[in-house]
C-alpha cells in the first residue's frame, strides 16, 4: 500500500509544539500519543466507528495550537449563566483555565476542584497512572480513537474533581468550556479527571459553549469514576458556535452500587462526535443516560454510546431522542455488552428519530451483545416523520403550522429532560430545545 | 347574510369524488343535522371545511360570514370561529392537555387581534367551562387524549369546543362509540353551548344524538349530495324507515 500525503490536519497537530512539562514520564506519553496519531492518521469510513462520520472535509484544515490570548478574552458571564446553577464553576476559554471566570471560593469540605495545570506543577505523581495512557475504557489502538491520541499528545489542561468519600455535595458544580474567536483557527484539547469516593454524592453540569462564532477545533477527554455507591447526577449541555468541531470522549467507570444519571443536550458545533462508554464494574452499578441531538442547517452530530456490564445484577437506561432538519446529519450507536459472569443485568435502550426535512438524515445502530443468564433486555430505534393527524389537530385548534411542529417536536423530545430533577434547569433546557427548532 | 353558504360543491378524495353538487345554508343559532348512510360524504364535508390535507375540491364554493373559507389555512378557519369536534380525536403524547388548550386559545386570539390570556386568566376560564361540562379536572392534567376513553375523547372535544367558544361547529359523529350516559354528558354539553350567535352542523348516522339535541333542520346526505331537508320530524322518519328509498323525489 502506497503511503499517501499526511492530511493538513495531521500535520498542521503534528507540527504544533507539545506541551513542555518537565515532568518525564508525561512528556514520554504525549510523544507517544503523538507518534502513534501521526502514523495512524484519520480513519475513513470503512472504518467501523467511523462508517457514518466522515472527517475528510475536516482533515483539509489546519488548526493552531494554543491560544497565547486566551487569558484575556473577553467572555460574557451569560454565555454560560444558568438558571437554578449557583455552584463552584470551573471555566476554560480556548482550553486555557479563567480563574477570574471560575468560583472557586470557600468549596465545600471533601471537594477538590482544581485546573489539571495546577495539580501537574503541584504534584504530578498521583496523576501518572490515569495520565500515561490515553482513556480509562477501551483499546486505544483502535483506529477510531484518533482524537483521543491528538488529545493525550496535546492536552495540558483540564479539570481535576474529586469528591472525597461519603461527602455530599450540595450545590451543582459547573464545568464550562468555552471556545471564543482567536486570530487564527484554533485547535485547544482538555483532559478531565473526574472521581467520586465511596458513597460521594454530586451533580454536576457540563457546558460547552462559544462566544460568537469561532472555528476551531476541540478535544475533550473525560475520565469519571464512581466509587462504591457513589451517585454523580451529570448533565451536559453541548451548545458550541456552529462553525466548530467538537471531539469528545467521557469514559464512566461504575463500581458497586455506584449510580450515574447523565442527561445530555447535544445542540451546537459543525462536525460533533462524542464517545460515551460506560463500564458497569461492580455488582448492582446502574447507568441511566438520557440524550437528545438535534443538528440542523448542515450539522452533523455524532453519539457513540458502549455500556459494558460486567458485573452482577447491573443496570443500564438508555434514552435518546434525535432530530434532524435541513440538511443536517444525526448519527447514533448504542452499543451495549453484558458480559459473561454479568449475571442478572437488566440493559433496555430507546433511540427514536425525527426528520423533519426530507434532506436530513438520521443513521442508528442499537447493537446487543449477551454473553450472561437471566439477563433482562430490550433495545429499539425508530426514525420517522412529525404525525400528520397530530398536525392537523392541532391546526384546526387554531395552532399554526410552525408552532405546532415546535409543540410536537418537543413533545418528542420530552421524556429526556423529565426525570432531570432540577426545575429551573429543567424549564431552560426545554426552552433550548424549542429555540433550536425552525420558526 | 348567511354565515355558512355551501353551494355546489364537489370534493375527491384520492381521486374518488365523494361529493357531488352539495349545497347547505347555515344562519347564526341554528342547529343542522346532517344524516346519511356510511359512505355518503358525511365525514368529507366535516373534513373539507376544517382545511385537512388529501381532499380535493373540483367545484363549487364555501362562504363563510363572507369569506372564502377553502381559501385559509386550517388553523385562520379555527381563528375565524370554524371549530370540528373529530370523530376520532388524536392522541398527542408529551403535550399537557391544559397547554395544550391555552396555546390554541391564545393563537386563535393572537390572530385576531387580541391580547393573549396569561396562565391565571386562562385558569379561571378553564374552571368556568369545567363546572358547566362536568368534566374532572383531572383531564386537564394528562396529555392530550392520551390514554382517555372513547367518551372521555369526545367529551374533550366538547370542553374545547366550550372554552375555544366557536361561531359555527361541525361535529363529526361525536355521537359514535358513546353509551348512553357518555351520550347523554356530550348533549348537554352541546345544548349548554346552544346560542342565538352560534350554529352548529351535526354530522351523525344515528337519530339517537338528535333526542337530545334537538335540531332546527335535518338533512339527509346521500351519495355526495343533500337529496332530502325538513325539521326534526325527517329524523325520525328515517329512524323509522331507514335510509333506503329517501330523497328520491329530490334526486330527480
């Protein structure tokens, strides 16, 4: 096979100067990680993971790394006000930690909230492990798993919580990424180490959003583990400017009796593909995900959802809405495997579409693997059409065309946000939602 | 003026023409019953003059207090005071029944002109219309039709009706699938909404509706065309004879 030209992308993250940490092991990494991208380059899609998200378009461009302005940029605290949030909040422009944006005063006992840059220069050490190979979950050799290459090489920052055990957070922590205009179309990558002790407790809320409209590119890499009986309710709230392209990758790691409940609204960014893979590692683990796409113009948003169960009697939810108008692309795998030993599980997961233009599209792909007995399981995916009959009921009330598309369409999308606990939260993100569709 | 003047008109429905040449007055207070067998057309007028996709008109002409209704959208016929109660009300999951109600309300009074009710103001009228519909309250509560009984559905359609406070309303079969008491709750209702500024077209198979809403004029819809018209006495004729025979003398 004849070696061809490396993408402008690849060169353009290959050239970029790595961060210099003077920490060994870690520099050894990100030479490694950077190595191994560089030889891997971007996959196509023959490529499995990648058969309905192609990155040709994207690996044409060239992204700077590092915005040497991003400790004065200007960014307005509404981009990423919320009502019924009024906890410590940690904030990233272009990938570069805002104390003056942050609320990192008087945490609560038992809570660690730090940018990764600290804990590195503090001290590194207990980092080591999770830091010198790519992601908690997976085989990173895989050749979809370029991102979180280009993320290990590259990253410097990010967010270091921990809760420590038996602590019970009580107000929200906010965790908000922010891509704002540079000079030069940027690339910025964040590494995320997240844990919960035994019987911790925390929700947390995770925005990405833009001021104004930037062209870049982003890779964000979240490791989340949860501890026996640990509860983390975790909301995300993807909102980027649409002229960027958004990677992400979170890895969850459930031990015994630990509980997640994410919910997630993936509304903004260009070309958007987010990895979620969840492992159920301990007896009685449950993760509850709820999630709603909604790309439109000529977005494309990707969800790659894997839920591993691997131990006794664990449980997984799974609920996601997509919507898809214009020209725009949804694409979405739920991936769940009961592993052998994983006796008594119970994984059930639901993804129905919308297309509400006859040139959107929407692909999903439930996949079921069960290697385990007694195992409860139900998945399904449907894509379809707002209901005529509906339609016109609603018209002949005196509702008009474009309003009771909007009523039916969040209809549509409302099992996501019911059981989302917090009110005021809640009434805003189905308002984003209903702002998302055509007027 | 009539309000409603229905002259010739010819309507298809997936290229099959189901009305033929139907004509029909309608003054303010009036109540019309509209009777035939299945297949006459019944359901095609209800649906052509609420606006529904996939019925074609070919000929003849709708006025309504003036107006050219075919020519507006289904949701300016409602805004105008056109109100259809369906024969098979739809379920809308995920839409409250209430905000439902208020976001029609409020449409229809954004369209002409007037100011829009807050929830408090809408609340109250709600309550009004609950008591003289005896309807629970707790209907209010579900999303729309979701999960009602056949009766339940059709006496949601009557309690829109009473809070939309329509100028002309066509009930297709309301009476259909309905036990005697349903029956008996959904006259009322109508009769209740019964007033010298509103007229009703009851579309129906059976006289059975017609003992407990007494109509001003009957008319008997045969093949795509009104074939025979008098007061409430024709109904009972036809309870007595049945469809077979009738409006021979006005075909010709």
């Amino acid at each position: 096979m004849s070696q061809p030209a490396p993408l402008p992308l690849v060169e353009s993250l290959f050239d970029a100067p790595l961060p210099a940490s003077g920490i060994a092991w870690l520099d050894a990494a990100r030479h490694e990680n950077r190595a191994a991208f560089a030889a891997g380059g971007l996959p196509d899609t023959r490529v499995e993971a990648w058969k309905y998200t192609a990155l040709r378009a994207l690996g044409q461009r060239r992204f700077a790394r590092g915005d040497d302005g991003a400790t004065s940029r200007v960014v307005a605290a509404s981009t990423f006000a919320l009502p019924g949030v009024d906890g410590p909040r940690l904030v990233f422009v272009n990938g570069v930690f805002r104390a003056d944006l942050s609320a990192l005063d008087a945490l609560p006992a038992g809570l660690t909230l730090q940018p990764l840059s600290q804990v590195l220069h503090d001290d590194a050490e207990p980092l080591r492990f999770v830091l010198s190979r790519p992601a908690l979950i997976g085989d990173t050799r895989e050749v979809g798993d370029v991102f979180t290459r280009i993320n290990a090489a590259s990253a410097a920052e990010g967010v270091m919580l921990r809760v420590a055990a038996g602590v019970k957070v009580a107000a929200p922590v906010q965790l908000v990424f922010v891509g704002a205009v540079a000079d030069v179309e940027l690339a910025w990558h964040l590494r995320n180490v997240i844990e919960l002790g035994k019987g911790a407790k925390l929700s947390l809320i995770e925005q990405h959003v833009s001021d104004a409209e930037p062209a870049q590119l982003a890779t964000v890499v979240s490791d989340i583990e949860l501890r026996e009986g640990a509860q983390l309710h975790h909301t995300v709230l993807q909102n980027v400017a649409i002229a960027t392209s958004l990677m992400r990758r979170s890895s969850v790691r459930l031990h015994a009796r630990a509980h997640a409940m994410l919910h997630a609204l993936e509304l903004g960014g260009a070309l958007v593909r987010h990895d979620l893979r969840a492992e159920l590692v301990g007896d009685g683990a449950r993760f509850d995900t709820r999630g709603v796409f909604m790309p439109h113009g000529r977005q494309h948003i990707d969800t790659q959802l894997a839920i591993r169960h691997q131990a006794l009697n664990t449980t997984s939810t799974s609920t996601w809405r997509g919507v898809a108008n214009d020209r725009a692309r949804g694409v979405f795998r739920g991936a769940i495997v009961v592993a052998p030993g994983a006796d008594g599980s119970d994984a059930s997961l639901s993804n129905k579409n919308l297309l509400l233009s006859p040139s959107a599209e929407i692909d999903t792909k439930p996949e079921l693997e069960i290697y385990a007995d007694e195992v409860k399981a139900a998945h399904g995916a449907t894509v379809g059409q707002l209901d005529e009959r509906s339609l016109f009921y609603l018209r002949s009330r005196g509702i008009p065309l474009a309003e009771a598309r909007a009523l039916l369409t969040a209809a549509f999308c409302r099992a996501v946000l019911d059981d989302l606990p917090n009110e005021a939260l809640r009434e805003h993100l189905s308002g984003l939602l209903v702002a998302q569709l055509p007027a | 003026m009539n309000m409603l003047k229905i002259e010739n008109l010819h309507a298809r429905v997936e290229g099959k023409e189901i009305l033929k040449g139907l004509s029909l007055s309608v003054n303010a207070g009036e109540v019309h019953a509209i009777m035939g067998p299945n297949g006459a057309g019944k359901s095609t007028l209800g649906n052509v003059l609420s606006g529904r996709d996939g019925y074609e008109v070919t000929a003849g002409s709708v006025t309504y207090n003036g107006v050219d209704l075919l020519a507006l959208e289904p949701e300016a016929r409602a805004a105008a005071g056109v109100f259809l109660a369906f024969q098979y009300p739809v379920e809308i999951p995920g839409v409250n029944n209430t905000y439902f109600l208020r976001a029609a309300f409020n449409a229809q009074r954004k369209a002409r002109g007037e100011k829009e009710f807050d929830s408090m103001q809408f609340l109250k009228l709600v309550r009004e219309k609950l008591k003289v519909m005896q309807i629970s309250d707790e209907l209010l509560h579900r999303a729309v039709n979701e999960g009602f009984s056949g009766g339940e559905k059709k006496r949601n359609e009557i309690f829109q009706m009473a809070v939309l406070e329509p100028q002309l309303a066509i009930l297709d079969e309301t009476d259909s699938g309905l036990d005697i008491d349903a029956l008996k709750h959904v006259a009322d209702g109508v009769n209740a909404l019964r007033s010298p500024d509103r007229a009703f077209l009851m579309i129906t198979h059976y006289q059975r509706l017609l003992d407990y809403v007494v109509p001003d004029f009957v008319h008997v819809l045969a093949d795509g065309r009104i074939v025979e018209s008098g007061d409430k006495s024709l109904a009972l004729k036809l309870e007595e004879h049945g469809y077979a025979g009738l409006g021979e003398g006005a075909a010709a």
